[in-house]
C-alpha cells in the first residue's frame, strides 16, 4: 500500500519517501506541524497560498 501526499496548497500528490526510521514527505518539499496539525507545501508557491489560508507566516527554513 503506498502512502500518498498532499499539498495544502494546490492539491498535487506525491508518493511519500520511506527511509530508515519511518515515512516522510517528498524530500523536496516543506513541510511544518504545530497545535494545529501538519501543513505541506509543494513549493514555494504553494507555501504562500497555505500561509494565506491557515493564517501564518509563509516563512520557511532552506534546508
């Protein structure tokens, strides 16, 4: 069974990566979890559309 990933801000999927240690998203990819659960984002495009729908920053580390 694959597991799939979604990003928030435009809906595209991507199957998740599996490495030693658990499943991740698509290495390319940003993500970050808070109180309010795990946000994805396929690009940088798509962290400014998740920024503005869930209301926080569309800061995001480089790495």
């Amino acid at each position: 069974m694959a597991i799939v990933c979604i990003c928030d801000g435009c809906g595209k999927q991507e199957p998740a990566e599996h490495w030693p240690g658990g499943i991740f998203k698509p290495s390319h990819w940003f993500g970050r979890k808070d109180d309010d659960g795990e946000q994805l984002a396929c690009s940088r495009e798509c962290i400014e559309k998740v920024a503005a729908k869930s209301g926080k920053t569309a800061l995001v580390l480089p790495i």
